[in-house]
C-alpha cells in the first residue's frame, strides 16, 4: 500500500484527532511505519502550507530564524504540543504493534514446544516399548538355550547310558550272531548233503 498522507490531510480537515486517525487507518490496514510516515508528511505539508507567500521568495535561511515556534496556530494549541500528542499516538500505536507481534511469536513458540513435548513424550514411549521388547526377546533367548543345554546334556547321558548297555550286551549279541551264523553254515552243508 502506499503512504495515505492525502487521507491524513483529509482526516484532518474533518477536525479528526491524531489518534483517531492513527486507529482508523489501522483498521484500514495500513501499517504503523506507514501511518508514521503518512503523518509526518501531512506535517511538513500543513507547514510548507501555512508559511507566508513572501517568505517562500526568499532564498536565505533568514525565514527559519524569524519564525516563533511559541506561536500559537489558529487551532488553539501550541505547535509542539500538537506534534507531541501525534507522535505519543504514534509511537503507542507502534509499540502495540509490535507487542502484537511478539504476542504471535511467543505463541508460536509455545505451541512448537508442545508439539515438541508431544512427540518426544511419544518417542520415549516407543523408546520404552522396543526395551520391553527386547527385553522379553533376551528372556525368551535365554530360556530356550537353557532348555537346548538341558535338552543336550540329557542327550548326552542317554548316549552314555547307550554306550554302557552296548558294551555289556554287544559282546554276547556278537557271540550269540556269530553262532548263529554257525548254525546256518551247518544247516547249509547237511541240505547240500542230501
């Protein structure tokens, strides 16, 4: 948008006070860097306006040094007091501004911060879940390999115990085939006989 100087001058020939104007081109959504300079123009023009017709031929600086700034203009108030109440207007409506401002920042960051709070409440869950889990995975580990030693070292005493009753029954199995064996050699030899 541009600077609304004209819109100033023209508020304040309606008889508008400076903090009216200032509210209503905030409403109009001008920003307060806008109205400031849209007031400080209107200022300098209402004064290049006011300056008498001879002292704007003059080239020197003497018009500067003649002017009375304890004057009082024809609206009644003394110059300064003017340009201090619009500049006081000013500069709350600035510092509201940016108070504003900062209002939505720090909004913005406390809400970032419970998103953040949020998520990192959910990874510690998550965080919590895999140790569980790991935790029954390296329970149930151990378990099954004490079952397999177990399972194991049973084995290996059947295996033993195999071992034992072989050794004492192996030598007569093998006796007892062996004459077995002998047998069917002597059957074989008395049916070729015949």
């Amino acid at each position: 948008m541009n600077i609304p100087t004209d819109i100033v001058l023209g508020m304040r020939g309606q008889g508008l006070s400076n903090p009216q104007i200032i509210q209503s081109l905030q409403r109009s959504g001008y920003s307060s860097q806008q109205i400031a300079d849209a007031m400080a123009q209107a200022d300098i023009k209402y004064n290049v306006e006011q300056m008498p017709q001879d002292a704007s031929a003059d080239t020197g600086y003497g018009q500067y040094a003649e002017t009375d700034y304890g004057q009082q203009p024809s609206g009644g108030e003394p110059q300064n007091q003017i340009e201090m109440g619009s500049l006081q207007a000013l500069v709350e409506a600035v510092i509201e501004e940016k108070w504003q401002d900062l209002i939505k920042n720090v909004s913005r960051i406390a809400e970032w911060k419970e998103k953040t709070d949020q998520r990192l409440t959910v990874m510690e869950q998550q965080i919590a879940d895999i140790k569980s889990a790991m935790d029954r995975l390296h329970s149930s580990l151990l378990e099954k390999i004490g079952e397999y030693d177990k399972t194991m070292t049973d084995v290996g005493t059947d295996l033993k115990a195999m071992e034992k009753v072989f050794s004492k029954i192996l030598p007569g199995f093998i006796e007892n085939v062996s004459e077995l064996s002998r047998i069917t050699d002597d059957l074989k030899g008395i049916k070729k006989a015949k």
